[in-house]
C-alpha cells in the first residue's frame, strides 16, 4: 500500500531554501536603500537648480520691464510668491524662505540699468531657503553684469 506522504522520486523538487531568499531580500533591501538616497539628493538639487533658473528668469523680466517703461520696479512678496507691483502676470514662486532672503526680497528694486537693495547698487543676492530634513540651501542669483 502507498502512504500520500511518500515522494514520487521521479520528479525531484526545486526550489529555493529559506537561507538563499533572505540573502536575496537583503541584498534588494540595500542596493533599495542606496538608490533612495542618491535619488532624493538628486532631486533636491534638480529642485534648487530649476529655483534659481526661474528666479534669475523673473529678475531679468523685471529688469527688462524697468528699461521698456523707465520706471522702478518693485517686488512685492504674498504667499511664497514674488510678485511685481502693479504687474500681477509677473511672478515667480518661491519655496520656503529665510527671513534674511525675504527681508532682503521686499527691498529690492529695479531700475532701467541698476539693481539696488535700499541705496546700494548691487550685482548680485544670496538667497537661502529651507528645504526638508530642516536643511537650508543657499544660492547667489546673478542680477547684472559684473563690473
């Protein structure tokens, strides 16, 4: 009489052992972790590149709007955007700010050839902005030709 616990020696069993899949699952588990942390890095430097790339195209708009009408122009900040005073189709958003940036920001305007920050002609302006982890990221936005 044949028990249904016997095995068939015909046809061998395969597979993989318990050891051989934990190795597996951990080795995913790392190449996982790594890809994780070169993708978020690259992420949040492809974020601060297209910031500055749409501020430096926002500051050049402004300029641009100063010398066509030969009036100062005046950025204004609302709700994480810049925008231009009396020109609400001109914006730019921003990410979270610094309060130094941002005071910085609110004083900035435009003439037809210069940028000034109260009464300083300026070249350029260092922005720093919070970014997540509680990190901040700093760029300096090229306004003008240097002299």
């Amino acid at each position: 009489m044949r028990s249904s616990f016997q095995v068939d020696r015909r046809c061998p069993i395969q597979g993989f052992t318990l050891v051989e899949l934990l190795i597996v699952v951990t080795v995913l588990g790392v190449l996982a972790t790594t890809g994780i942390r070169f993708f978020s890095g690259a992420t949040q430097e492809a974020s601060l590149r297209a910031t500055s790339d749409s501020l430096q195209a926002f500051f050049q708009a402004c300029r641009q709007r100063a010398q066509w009408r030969g009036i100062p122009v005046q950025i204004t900040i609302s709700n994480r955007v810049l925008t231009v005073s009396g020109a609400p189709s001109l914006f730019c958003p921003l990410p979270p700010l610094r309060p130094e940036s941002r005071t910085l920001l609110e004083s900035l305007r435009f003439l037809a050839t210069d940028t000034i920050i109260g009464s300083r002609i300026i070249r350029d302006i260092p922005l720093s902005f919070e970014i997540p982890g509680n990190l901040t990221a700093s760029l300096t936005i090229i306004l003008g030709r240097r002299p």
